[in-house]
C-alpha cells in the first residue's frame, strides 16, 4: 500500500508512519510544523519509501501517484496549544478534513480520521462508548478542538454515505510517550519534565478528576489494526486503566526518585472531570486490547525524556 498521512511529524502520525513502514508498506507524510517536529520524522530521511512534504492540509493540496489509504492526523492536539491555535485548530479539523476525503475520494483510497474522546466532552455517562453523544461546550476555550472534531466526524459519515468512500473514525484517548514534546502542556509530559528538571509537579484543581492513559505502541497498534480490518462506525482506542491526576503525579514522583514537590494550580476551563474508554467494539472487532501498564509505559516515557532533555 502507499498510504498518505496528515500530521506526519507529529506525535501519532511518525509512529504510525513508522507502523506501516514495517509492515512494507510505503507512506507518504504531511506536515506544516504548527505542533510537529522535525526530530520525530529525522530518522526516515533516506528511505526510500518514505517520501516528506511539508504542506498545510487546510488549504488545497495535490499528491501525485495513487494512494490506498488518507490518515488525517494533522491537528493541534494539546489544550495548551489548541488554545494558543483556535483559528488553525478548528481549520484542520474542518477545512484540512474537507480537503483530506476529497483526497481520498479522488484517489479511491480508503479515509481514516483521527478523532478523540474531546466528542463525549464532560461526561454525563461512564466509561464512554461509541453510542454516547457527548456533552460538549461549543463556546467554551475546548469548543475550538471538540466541534471541529466533530464537524470532521460529520463530514466523514457524509462522504461515506453519500460519495461511498470506504472510512474509519477512530476515538483517541490520552496517550503518552515517546515523542511527546517536552513543553507540549498535556499531564504526562510535563509531569515526567518537571521531575526530571527539579520544577514543581503542577497539578490543576483538587488532582480528583481522572483520565485513563495508553501507551502509544498500544494505541499506534489499535489504529492500525482499525485502518485495517475496521468498519465506517466510530471506534474508542484507549486504554481503560482510569487514575486520577494525583495518582499520576505520585507515580512520576515514585519512577522518577525526584525531590520535586507536587503543588496545585487553577483547574482549566471546562476540564473534564471524568475519562474513561468503552472499548468492548475494538475488543470485538479487532481482537485488540492494551498490553503495556501505565507504570511500564512511564518509565519508558521518562527514559525518552532523559534522552531529549
Ligand atoms: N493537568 C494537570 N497538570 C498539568 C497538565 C494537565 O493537572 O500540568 C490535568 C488537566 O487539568 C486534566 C488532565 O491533567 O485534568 C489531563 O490533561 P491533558 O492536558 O493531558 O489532556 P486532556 O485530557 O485534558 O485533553
């Protein structure tokens, strides 16, 4: 297959990229360094089947040569940062989304969206499978990233009702690790940095409200697996072991042997207070669960920030 993915020097997008490229397959990658970063994609520079562009998605792009499979990774992913690109973050989403199926369509490829569990918002229900709704605020700072998410799922079932182009929308959890940018602003990253740098570990508001966090080669594997053997309904990827805040920022302090205090800082704006994947569909359809724990996946997460500090 030669697939094309948005977002390509991100986080996701260069281990996914990494993911098919050791199945065979060869990936063309799209990124306009908004979030991206050079370092993530530096150690394809060479292979052959791996081709770089650097282009915003947002507005009209051309890619020459046929492809099998669009994945559109391409958004600010942060709050930190979505808060700091609202215009270019709800763009992506829904320009960058528009251009990405009208990409595929052209091409016959098969559309793949990232989306994320910011479409169940706050939640009124617990864990959050696919048949939840949500409970978003679309005036709120977050509204930027959850309605153009999903706007982009909108558009998505759109194009496969109504164009027929074969698409999968895949619901991403937290998920941490390697090639994470140390300021990026998301819990586990600055937690593991501000341990290891002796700054205080800041945790927002009481530290009660929790989230369930996936090891990216866990998440990179369920994405996979989706693009592959999925259907067209959205799918949760996540891993559902569910902490809260504190308990992290204990685990951090533990892993890390630092003399960092753990000190508390204003909750944000319609933070959610509960996160937690129903992942019954993916368990079913694509024989996937997570296999690596949250203190393994943090102590290679930490070994990586070592590295990079
Ligand atoms: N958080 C925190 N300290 C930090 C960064 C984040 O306590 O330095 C909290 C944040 O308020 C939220 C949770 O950690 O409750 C996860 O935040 P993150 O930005 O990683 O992603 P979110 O799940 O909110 O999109």
């Amino acid at each position: 297959m030669r697939v094309l993915i948005t977002g390509a020097a991100g986080f996701l997008g260069s281990h996914l990229a990494d993911r098919f490229l050791a199945d065979g397959h060869s990936v063309v990658g799209l990124d306009n360094f908004i979030t991206g970063n050079p370092d993530n994609i530096a150690h394809l520079a060479g292979n052959e089947r791996y081709e770089f562009v650097r282009h915003n998605i947002s507005t009209y792009t051309y890619v020459a040569g046929p492809l099998d499979g669009v994945l559109h990774f391409a958004s600010p992913a942060s709050p930190v940062d979505y808060l700091e690109h609202p215009i270019a973050t709800l763009k992506v989403g829904a320009l960058g989304t528009h251009n990405a199926l009208g990409l595929a369509k052209a091409k016959g490829a098969r559309f793949f969206l990232a989306s994320t569990s910011e479409v169940y918002g706050d939640p009124l229900v617990h864990p959050q499978p696919e048949s939840y709704w949500g409970n978003v605020n679309p005036i709120g700072p977050r509204g930027v990233y959850d309605e153009a998410k999903r706007f982009a799922e909108a558009m998505t079932m759109a194009y496969h009702r109504y164009h027929g182009v074969d698409t999968r929308i895949v619901r991403i959890f937290n998920t941490y690790g390697p090639r994470m940018r140390p300021r990026d602003g998301r819990v586990v990253s600055n937690f593991i940095v501000q341990a290891l740098t002796g700054e205080p570990l800041t945790v927002y508001g009481d530290g009660r409200q929790t989230r369930s966090f996936c090891y990216v080669s866990d998440e990179v594997e369920g994405i996979y697996r989706l693009f592959m053997n999925g259907d067209a309904e959205p799918t949760n990827i996540g891993n559902p072991n569910e902490f809260t805040v504190r308990q992290l920022a204990e685990l951090v302090v533990e892993l890390t042997g630092t003399k960092s205090p753990i000190v508390t800082r204003p909750l944000p704006t319609d933070d959610p207070k509960v996160r937690q994947p129903d992942i019954t569909r993916a368990r079913t359809l694509l024989a996937w669960e997570p296999a690596v724990s949250l203190r393994e996946g943090v102590m290679r997460t930490i070994e990586y920030f070592r590295q990079v500090l």
